[in-house]
C-alpha cells in the first residue's frame, strides 16, 4: 500500500466484509491479523485508525480498542499512581524501574486479566490493538499476541504494529527484531471478501 489513506480504505474494506467478521479462510488459525505502518506515521496512524473505528461501527461493527498504553496508566493510576512510578524512576537505577515497572504490570496477573475483563463486557465484533510502539521495552508485542490467544478468540484482532511484519518475525520501528510470531496474518496481503 502506497499511502496511509489507501491502507485504511483497504483496512476498512477488508474488516467491514463478511469473510472477516465470520473468521472465515483462516484454515483453523486463530483471528489475528497484523497492521504494520512507518513509526514515523504514528500521529497520523492513531488519527486513521479514530476515523477507521467510527467508520466501522455507523456500519454496525462495533470495535473495542485495546490501547496499550492506556490500560498501562490504567494499572499504574490504580497501583498509586503515576507519581509514584516517577519517584521509584528518580530514585532506582535504570534496571531496578524497569522490574518495578515490569512488575506492577505482570503481564499474566494483571495485563491480561484487565484485558480479558474489557472483552468481556464488551459486545465488539473487532478487536484493535494499539499502542504498542508507546509501551516498548516494559511491554513487548509478541507476549500479548501470545497471551491474547486464549482470550481474545472470539472475535478478530488488529494490532496496529509500527514497524514491519513479513509473517515470521516482527521489526519494531523496522529496527529492533521481536521474537519471531508466527500465527498472524499480514493485513496488507488480504483481500476483501464481500
């Protein structure tokens, strides 16, 4: 896809089709999909992806946007506070903060019980996963495309990834190599099935 505005008419064309609500084609693999833009797009991917949401639900799709980055402020205001987590970065070394923060967030106990709990009370057709590139390093994308797996299953899931996808390994940025995951499909190479 040449332009951002292309790549959202596809994204749209293709979520809004029969074929991907009703998880059809996928040959027995689970519902996600992958979304990759230029890092340098993320202002104007966070506006597309607003624009994308509310295109979908006036024709009756209802999405439930899991923001990484919010529901991280979420735990962390529900923990103490932001202004703690700002005392312990003053007055720990880099690595101690990083466990602080790693901790408080416990991707099984409580990153993805909070998620699991969103979906639940949620009546969404879609899932769009977003702010990845804003929770990295404390937060890494293929972890929750794994962890997501058993709760997430009901209905398809986006992530919007900023950096690259080729189907084996995700490219943070298009820089820094994640582990490799395997069990997304490339947004960009689907076409729509109406």
């Amino acid at each position: 896809m040449s332009s951002t505005t292309q790549k959202f008419e596809h994204l749209f064309n293709v979520i809004s089709s029969k074929n991907f609500l009703n998880k059809e084609s996928l040959g027995g693999e689970i519902p996600f999909f992958i979304s990759t833009y230029k890092a340098e797009d993320e202002l104007r991917c966070k506006e597309e992806v607003l624009l994308l949401k509310k295109k979908l639900e006036n024709q009756g799709v209802p999405i439930l946007e899991l923001n990484l980055y919010h529901l991280v402020c979420e735990i962390l205001d529900a923990k103490g506070g932001m202004e703690r987590m700002f005392k312990v970065e003053k007055t720990k070394s880099k690595d101690k903060f990083l466990n602080a923060l790693q901790s408080s967030l416990n991707m099984h106990q409580v990153l993805m019980p909070l998620i699991k709990q969103k979906i639940e009370s949620n009546n969404a057709k879609v899932y769009f996963l977003t702010g990845i590139g804003l929770v990295f390093p404390f937060i890494r994308s293929h972890n929750v495309l794994n962890n997501l797996q058993n709760i997430a299953k009901d209905a398809p899931t986006v992530a919007f990834f900023p950096g690259d996808y080729n189907g084996h390994t995700l490219n943070l940025f298009g820089l820094l190599k994640d582990d490799n995951y395997y069990r997304a499909f490339n947004m960009d190479k689907i076409e729509a099935k109406l």
